[in-house]
C-alpha cells in the first residue's frame, strides 16, 4: 500500500465515521435530556474540525516542534485550572472540563495531541538513546505522566486508560526498553486498582459490570439497557430514528453509549461497518507511519493514530460490557465538540506527514532495530 492509497483510505473510513456520527446525533440528540440543538452543534463542530485539518494540513508539521514546550507547559496549566473553583466545571462528580462562558472546554483531549507530540519530538532528538533508562524511560516518562496524572486526578479514568495506552504504543517503537514499560503498566494498575476500591462509586460499578441484570436499575443500568439495545437491533436494526432505548432509558445515547443506538438502529451490520471503517483507519494510518521517512513523523503518525484507536476499542468494550463502565466517547461518533475538533484535528497532522516527509519504497518500524534506522 503506498503513502497515497493509505491517505486516501484513512480519509474515506474517517469521513464515513463522521458523517455516520453526525447521523446519529441528529437520531439520538432529540431524545437527550435537557439538551437541545445537538445536531447543528455538531455539524458546526464537524465543520470547523474540518477546516482545521484543512488548514493543518497544508502546513509542514516540522514546525509543530518548535512549539512543544510552551505547548506541553499550556496544556498543563489548563489540566490544573480544572480544579479551580469558578473555571473549572464538575460534571457527574469528574472535573474535566473548563467553564468559558459561552461553551465549555476539556483540556484532555487537547492533551492527547500535545502529549504525542512532546514524546515523538523528544524521542527524535535523543533517538539514539531510547534504549537507556534516563534518556529513554524516565525522562520521557516524567514529561508524559505529569499532565496523565492530571487527567487522572480529575476522575476522567477513561481518557487515561486510553492516552496511557497510546503513550506506551509510541514510546515501544521509539525504542525503550520493553520490561521498564511493562514495569510502569504494572505500577499503572496498581495505581488505578488503588484508586477503584478506594471509591465506594468505582467499586459500584465493577459489581455492576459482573452482574449487569443485577444492577440494572442501578449502577449497571447502562450496561444493561446497551445490551438490550444491541439484542434488539438484531441482523439489520430497527431502522434508523425507530430505536426506543434512546428515549430517557439509555443514559448519555448520544455520547459515551451512542454504539448501543448504532446496534438498536442498525444492528449488527452497522456495528460491524464502524468497527471495519476503525480498522482501515488504523491500519492505513500505520502503513503510513511505516512508510515514513522521517524519524518525527512515523512516531507521531504511530501515536496519532493511537489515540482514535484506543478511546474507540475502549469505548466499544464498555458498550458491550467487555469491561466495566469508564465514560470515553467514540471518536468521530460521540457527540462532544472538543473532542470531535481535536480528534479531526489528529487527521489533518497525518495528513500533513503524508504530504511534508519524504516516503521510503520498503516498510520499516523506527528504532526497533536501532542499527538498520537511516539517518535523519
């Protein structure tokens, strides 16, 4: 697959994702409570995500690396004006998001896109030394776990699942050492093991997650009301805007579980058209990391593309009650403006990395064998 086919197919699975998205909001956002106008948010949400790519993209992404660090260190200040009484705003007891008066922000997924950057950029300019513990592992580690511990703090457990994931994918191929990154997973689960029976509300929903039927008019009803609608989309679904879960019994239809509304109104041919159109994404997003010349492209390239796959695996595993329930949108799908702009915005770097590095004829992966990688 060249570096153009393997554009041409990220931009066709992505656009399928985003239009099928705005579908379903337009389906689900009737039905939200206490919420109105979704559809036009999100449509002007899509648009302006897209005239961002656009604009990204014609521009070389080499310049992105002279603005890590200010951007690292805005992107921390942000994570921290969380917490601060009157800018930062609470919702469902998680403090994620930024009050600006006339919308809201959520510095997290600003974060995914700085957090890969600063790590691509770091590991390029000391790639020879990946495989050491200051250079390769702790240092990188320090500047990756500050804002992950932010983001975790404020009880948004989903996105750093998801971001820490995508981190150690990036740092793997950027060449540290194996056993320290699944030394910190373990440290990582600890961590979060910790925080879950430390909280009578987490605890809740692990039972939950074990016993949905149980639980269904409780803190498994989520999970369970998504499983009935998945069971009754059946083969080919109810039809699109016929599904009645959405109608005050499915919490969040239109965001964190809006896969159960695709499997209610599609069925299982819709849930397996978005899964596929994930998977091209990823795949065609890797092929083009592989086939990147350019030592700060293909690491930013392989965690760009990290960051769309894991929310999305993530997402379809607590939908389907794979694992217990965490609050992690659908990438593309979900409605939420900053992370649909910010999402989109990931689309136009890669973009960019197509269209500003040079492209080697033979696949390789960066740094795993540290001798065969060409110099920059």
């Amino acid at each position: 697959m060249s570096s153009r086919l393997s554009i041409i197919c990220l931009w066709v699975s992505f656009i399928f994702l985003l239009v099928f998205g705005v579908v379903m909001v337009a389906s689900t956002g009737p039905c939200a409570p206490r919420e109105s106008g979704l559809l036009n948010k999100q449509a002007i949400f899509a648009a302006g995500g897209l005239i961002a790519a656009l604009c990204i993209s014609a521009t070389d992404y080499h310049k992105l690396r002279s603005w890590v660090t200010p951007l690292w260190i805005f992107c921390c200040l942000l994570l921290v004006c969380c917490y601060l009484p009157g800018i930062g705003k609470s919702v469902n007891g998680e403090s994620r998001w930024l009050n600006l008066g006339i919308m809201t922000f959520q510095p997290s997924e600003m974060a995914k896109i700085v957090l890969m950057l600063t790590l691509a950029h770091w590991y390029t300019t000391h790639r020879e030394m990946a495989g050491t513990f200051w250079k390769g592992f702790a240092i990188p580690g320090i500047l990756f776990g500050v804002p992950l511990v932010l983001i975790l703090m404020e009880k948004d457990m989903g996105t750093s699942a998801a971001l820490a994931m995508s981190g150690f994918c990036l740092m793997y191929v950027s060449g540290a050492r194996g056993w320290l990154l699944l030394l910190a997973l373990l440290l990582g689960a600890l961590a979060l093991y910790t925080m879950t029976i430390s909280s009578e509300n987490r605890m809740l929903r692990i039972e939950a997650w074990f016993d949905p039927q149980a639980f269904s008019q409780g803190a498994g009803r989520q999970q369970w009301i998504a499983m009935l609608a998945l069971a009754r989309g059946g083969i080919a679904g109810v039809g699109l805007g016929n599904g009645i879960e959405k109608y005050g019994n499915l919490p969040f239809a239109h965001t964190d579980f809006i896969f159960a509304e695709i499997g209610e109104e599609w069925g299982f041919i819709g849930t397996v058209a978005v899964l596929l159109a994930y998977i091209v994404l990823t795949i065609s997003g890797l092929m083009l990391a592989l086939q990147t010349q350019d030592t700060f492209g293909r690491l930013l390239a392989t965690g760009l593309i990290c960051t769309i796959f894991w929310p999305a695996v993530l997402n379809m595993m607590v939908v389907t009650s794979v694992l217990p329930n965490s609050g992690l949108p659908l990438p593309f799908i979900s409605y939420g403006g900053t992370n649909l702009v910010f999402t989109i915005a990931a689309i136009g770097i890669l973009t960019s990395i197509q269209r500003f590095t040079p492209i080697v004829k033979q696949s390789y992966w960066p740094l795993r064998w540290r001798d065969k990688v060409p110099k920059a």
